[in-house]
C-alpha cells in the first residue's frame, strides 16, 4: 500500500511511544480498539493544574496507519485544553496523513482514544 | 543516500521466478517455432505439436500418470473450475452433496460456493489444530449422495501435506470421485498416480518455476472419469477444454517439471535445511507460534505469529523482506487469515502471522538476513505495543473486555 511520507515518518519515527502511571491522579488513560479488529490504542494525558495538556504518550497495536495517527495526536493534544482535544476531528487526522479510504478507521480509533483519555481524567476528577 | 536493492523474496509460495533454463526453452516457441499445434498440414503445426506432446510427457512424468491422462489450462485456478463444475454437472443425476475443507484455496471455496447456487449441496470440513483434515470426519461427511470430494495436497498458507492416499481410499471404496488441488505440491512431494486413488488434480506452473498463464488437470482414465467441459469451441484437448494451446507457456511447464522431476530430492534437502535454520533464528524471540504441523509439512514453508505484533505494521517494518501476511489488512478485506482462523488460532494470532516461503534461489545469507532483521523490528514493534505491556504485566487479554469496532 503506498502511504504518505508523513505517514511513513510518524510510523517510522513515531512521536511519544510509552505510558505514564496510570494511578498518577494528573493522568488520564483511554484504551480503544481490540485486538480482534487488528488495532488496539493505548493514549495517555497527562494535564497540568490549568487544565491544559501538557504531556502525552502512547502504544499502539495495529497497521502502520494506526501507529501514525495516534503518534500524531500525541503531538496534537500536546498544550491545548481539554475541551480543545475533544475538538480535534478524525476527518483532520486523516487529512494530514493523507490515510487511504481503508485506513479511515484508524483515524477515527485515534480520535476515541483522545475522547477515552479526557473522559477517565475527568472521571478521576469528578466531585 | 540509501542503496536501491530488492526486498529478499521468500514469498515462493505466491510465485516463482521462471527457472533461467525454463525461459531460454520457452523463446523459440514464441518467434521461430511459432505454428499452430492443430495445425496438420504443414510442418510448423507439426513441429509445434510434438513440442506440447514432449511436454505432456514430461509432466505426466512427475506425476507418474499417462500422458493422455493430461489436459492443458491456463492455471490452477481453471483447472479447479473444470474438475469441479465438470464432474459435478456430469455426475448430478447421481447425487448432489459434495464434501471439501475450510482451508482450501479460494478457487476451490468459490468454486464451490457458485456449485451450491446451482443446486448442490457443500459439507466445509474443519480442520484439526495443525491445519490437517482428520480422516474420522472426512469419513463421517461421505453420504450415498455424495459425488464428488476435494481436499489440496499442500496448503497454501502454511505448508501441510494432506492425508491423500488415505483420503483417496475412502472415496475409491464409496465411488465418490476424488479431487486433488496440487498447485502447492509439485517439486515439493512425491505424486504417484498410479498408487494414489486420485480422480482428478490440478497443477499450475508457475508455483514450480514455470511461467504464470498454464497449467494442467489430471483426468484419470482407469476408472475413467468423465467431466462436462467448461470452455467450448475447436474441441481442442479432447473437447475438456477449447482453445488454441499456448505452445510457448506449454514448453515453459513440462521443462519446469522436468527440472523439477530430476531436482526435487537435492532440492529439498537444501530448503529443508534453509527452514530449520530460520525457524531456529525466529524462537530466539519470546511469543513466536508455528502454525501447522511441522512434520506433514513440505520443507519449504514457515507460516509463523508473532504475538502481541501486528501483521501490517511488520510487513512495512521488514520491508527489506518480500514476504506474505495472513493478516488481511494487506488485502482489501480487514478480515485476518480464514485458514488460521480454522486452525483455531485467536484473533490477535491470526493478525500477527507472516508466511516465509522459501525457494530455489534462497541463500544461507538471505535467511540469516530475514532472521536479524526481523529479531530487531519484532522488539521494536512490542516496544510501541500495549499488548505486549499488558503481556509483561501479567495481564491476561483474554479477561479484558473489548469494545469492537
């Protein structure tokens, strides 16, 4: 299949690769996928007394468009806000990889992923 | 700036290259030699006629059969089409219930499935968890209705050789004709069809270093096996199968199976040895699984998951190697391999596996290559996976509950 060079790039040098502590009150944890479908993301925030986002990592099980989109929203989250993260869209991300109609899923799964991390950090977070 | 070189191939199983000795044959036939094999009243029919003849010889040669017992096509794949629907259609007033595997090829499976929309009715065995057919459920699917059985010799994906003197006595003993897809098989095993009580086999040329575009199908004579024909027009190949023969592809084949015929002893034990030595290399890594049997196996096939791994990913990460994936994420359909799948392998297992098929050009080199290479992206790729983080903590995937999607 012939990808992007930003797409080979982000999955040849991809951005962010590890895990924070799960239990760390200042990180959120979204794990999306399954390994039935063939891709599973791991995405990690970690967010600042401000709100904002300041850190993120993940690991990615799945096709070299996988491991690219969810390397490029780890730059992406990086300093924005929640509500700004949530914003990010799926059809943005396939965009910049220029994903092949196949690989849109991929694209999608990574916008979960953000979704999934804001969602277990406010829950930690709830009064 | 990087040195453009070609990928390693080991991906024999999908093609060869045509054997150098094969090609120089084959050039003749298509500028000098150029006649009409049905030609009969002039010597460049002739000569074109005793050049497919020769052949015809030479691959019934491999197979121990008579010559007349050959009959050209452009593949493995029409060859199927032909045994099949033919024998099917012949033989219909007789019974309608035909019997073959889950793990065949899709020219069989497809084949079949079109059968069913023509009236019959298909059993689709389950394998055993090493990919071979067990030999109690093959004879508990025979029913008095039965005409017709199809079971390959040698799988594509992962290298088994099928039970079929076994299989064959089945039939014979119940007048259910037998089947054979061969495409995987030649120059790899013995094919005696004087001693194996097989019906009907497919062949194609290019799996064995032939060129793509012909094959052959064996039609047994004695008890003489009657099909209808799939192609009509000239009544050429004794009306099975019109159409003006390819002399040069024809040539190509029976000097491919001759070579083949001669080599395959030596041939063997060199890949043979090539295979142990990747396979060694490959369970230096943590989490590697081989699909199939090891022993019913010919030497030439490695069919190998790497847990915790993704196919797709991998292909691109060893992009130095031309292999095959069985995750189907290379393909069109997100599905992973049906053939693992019915070896019982899980979803994650089934995404992860590579098949190395190894060849005639294969070097000691090559393979220790592939096994560096693939030693150093396999730890890479777990690196990036939560898969193999959750594996290192201890955690059992199976207990996680997914969210499809």
């Amino acid at each position: 299949m012939a990808y992007s060079d930003k797409l080979m790039d982000h999955y040849e040098n991809p951005r962010n690769v590890g895990a924070f502590d799960k239990g760390d009150e200042s990180v959120g944890t979204g794990m999306v996928g399954a390994p039935a479908c063939g891709d599973v993301m791991k995405l990690q925030i970690k967010v600042n007394e401000e709100g904002v986002i300041e850190d993120a990592k993940f690991k990615t099980y799945g096709c070299g468009s996988a491991i690219a989109s969810s390397s490029l929203v780890t730059e992406w989250v990086k300093g924005k806000s929640l509500d700004e993260a949530l914003a990010i869209k799926n059809t943005e991300i396939a965009e910049e990889l220029a994903l092949p109609p196949v690989k849109i899923h991929c694209s999608i799964l990574a916008e979960d992923a953000i979704k999934a991390a804001v969602a277990d950090y406010k829950q930690k977070h709830a009064k | 700036m990087s040195e453009l070189k070609h990928p390693i191939y080991l991906d024999y199983s999908a093609t060869t290259p045509v054997d150098p000795r094969v090609a120089e044959v084959m050039i003749p036939y298509l500028t000098e030699q150029f006649g009409n094999p049905a030609s009969r009243s002039h010597s460049y029919g002739w000569v074109a006629e005793e050049a497919v003849e020769n052949a015809r010889a030479d691959v019934a040669q491999l197979v121990n059969c008579d010559p007349k017992e050959i009959v050209w096509t452009s593949g493995a794949t029409e060859s199927n089409n032909l045994a099949l629907k033919g024998a099917a259609q012949f033989y219909k007033s007789k019974g309608k219930h035909l019997i073959t595997q889950r793990t065949e090829h899709k020219a069989v499976l497809d084949t079949m499935r079109e059968l069913e929309r023509q009236g019959f009715e298909v059993t689709y065995l389950d394998v055993q968890e090493n990919g071979l057919v067990s030999l109690v459920d093959f004879e508990a699917a025979l029913r008095p209705d039965t005409i017709l059985a199809s079971i390959m010799m040698v799988n594509n994906e992962i290298g088994v050789i099928q039970p079929i003197a076994e299989l064959g006595e089945l039939c014979r003993a119940r007048g259910v004709l037998f089947h054979v897809d061969a495409a995987q098989a030649t120059g790899k095993v013995e094919i005696d069809l004087d001693k194996l009580k097989v019906d009907l086999m497919s062949f194609s040329a290019h799996k064995t270093y032939g060129p793509k575009g012909i094959g052959a199908l064996y039609i047994r004579r004695k008890p003489r096996v009657r099909l209808e024909a799939q192609m009509h027009g000239g009544g050429h190949e004794r009306g099975f199968r019109s159409g003006t023969l390819a002399t040069h592809q024809i040539v190509g084949m029976g000097t491919a199976f001759r070579i083949a015929r001669e080599e395959m002893a030596a041939e063997n034990a060199r890949i043979g040895a090539l295979r142990d030595r990747l396979w060694a290399g490959l369970q230096s890594i943590e989490e590697v699984y081989l699909n199939g049997d090891m022993e019913q196996r010919v030497p030439h096939n490695l069919n190998v998951s790497f847990n915790f791994v993704e196919g797709e990913s991998l292909i691109m990460a060893i992009k130095d190697l031309a292999v095959s994936s069985g995750s189907a994420c290379t393909s069109a359909s997100l599905e992973p391999s049906y053939v693992l799948r019915a070896l019982g392998r899980n979803d994650e297992l089934a995404h992860s596996s590579i098949r190395f098929s190894i060849g005639r050009f294969t070097t000691e080199q090559d393979i220790d290559f592939a096994v560096k290479l693939l030693q150093q992206k396999i730890g890479k790729l777990r690196e990036l996976s939560p898969l193999w983080e959750m594996f290192q903590e201890g955690i059992d995937l199976n207990t996680i509950e997914w969210a499809a999607h």
